[in-house]
C-alpha cells in the first residue's frame, strides 16, 4: 500500500463512519426526510433483489435508517483500515445514494438560499460518490481481473500460435528427414544390389 492510498482511505472514510454511528444511536431526525425515499425504494428492492435479502429489511423507516447508518460504519471501517476495501468501498457507495435522495432533494425547495444549499451538498456527495466509486475499482497496483482475464487470453493465443509454427516447423523437419533417410537408403540398396550382381556373375564359372 502506497502513503497516498493509506492517507487517502481513511480520510475518505471518516465522514461515513461519524455520521453512520450517528443515525445508528438516533436515528429519528433523519425519518421524516427518509420516509419519501423509503416508501419507493423499499418495494423496488424488494422486487429485484433476492427473496432472503427483501424479507431481511426493516419494514419501519427507523430502522431502515439505523441499518443505512451501520452499513456505513462497517463499510467505512473497511476502506480506512484496508481489509476488504473495495467491497467497502461498494457499500459505502449504496449507502450514500438514499442518504443524498433523502437528505438533499433541492429541486423541492422553493427559497433561493435553502435551495442553493441543498444543490450544494447534493453535488458534494456525488464528488463523494465518485471517490468511493474510484475506491472500489483501485487494484493497488496489481493488475485487475479485466486485465488479468485478457492478458491471459493474448498469452494464451501467442502461444498456441507460436506452438503451431514450432509444430509446423518440426514436420518439415521429419519431413526432410524422412526424405534423406529415405534416398540413403534407395542409395544404399542400389549399391548392395549391384555388389550382390558383380559377386553372383564373378562366382559363375563359365564367366
């Protein structure tokens, strides 16, 4: 791990695991705002996640807040400290997208200043957004599966190419080789044949 990468997690980190241990231990300023989000996003994951992950979820908004802010403890924790990181760094990503729909819908409201504030930190949790989204892509230097799968399958294609010329490359050898041993020897015969005539017609006596 590189010093940006072991300054840059936890930092990135902190304002996830503060807040998220805030609404675990009072979470009720934050249903009211929550309870719009709840009341659509609820249903839609249910409809397309698994059944033991839809039964799992809290039916009151209460507790769908204590468990957004313990997702981001436990996600937080994992980026800042290293261990399983990107898979924190997932969790910290899905856990923000409610938060800012709940927290920070500006296109509602009606007063200038209020409004301004709200686009303000809606656009400061995309910027965070975007980070966490960096976070869980970061290999630390190694090469990722993407690359790892396609770099595999290069090699595997120079090989089987530079296999089939050595391949080729050999038959004409044997080829070749075939064909010499096979002149030498009708080169050989040949000479036997003529020795064996020269000895039969000297071994006749009327020669």
């Amino acid at each position: 791990m590189t010093v940006v990468r072991a300054l840059a997690r936890p930092l990135l980190s902190a304002i996830f695991i503060v807040q998220g241990a805030k609404a675990v231990r009072n979470p009720d300023p934050h249903v009211p705002k929550a309870e719009p989000v709840a009341e659509r996003l609820v249903p839609l994951i249910k409809k397309v996640a698994p059944a033991q992950v839809g039964d799992r979820l809290p039916e009151s908004t209460r507790n769908l807040v204590r468990l957004n802010g313990a997702a981001q403890v436990v996600g937080g924790v994992a980026l800042a400290s290293g261990s399983g990181r990107r898979l924190g760094a997932l969790l910290l990503a899905s856990s923000l997208v409610p938060t800012t729909l709940a927290g920070h819908r500006f296109w509602e409201e009606t007063e200038p200043a209020t409004r301004q504030a709200q686009q303000v930190q809606f656009l400061k949790n995309l910027s965070l957004l975007g980070g966490l989204l960096l976070a869980a892509v970061d290999t630390d230097g190694k090469p990722g599966v993407v690359w790892r799968t396609t770099h595999g399958a290069k090699a595997a294609k120079r090989e089987t190419k530079r296999g089939a010329k050595l391949a080729k490359r050999e038959a004409r050898r044997a080829a070749a080789h075939a064909a010499h041993e096979a002149h030498h020897l009708a080169h050989s015969a040949r000479r036997e044949a003529k020795l064996a005539t020269a000895h039969a017609k000297a071994d006749l006596p009327f020669l």
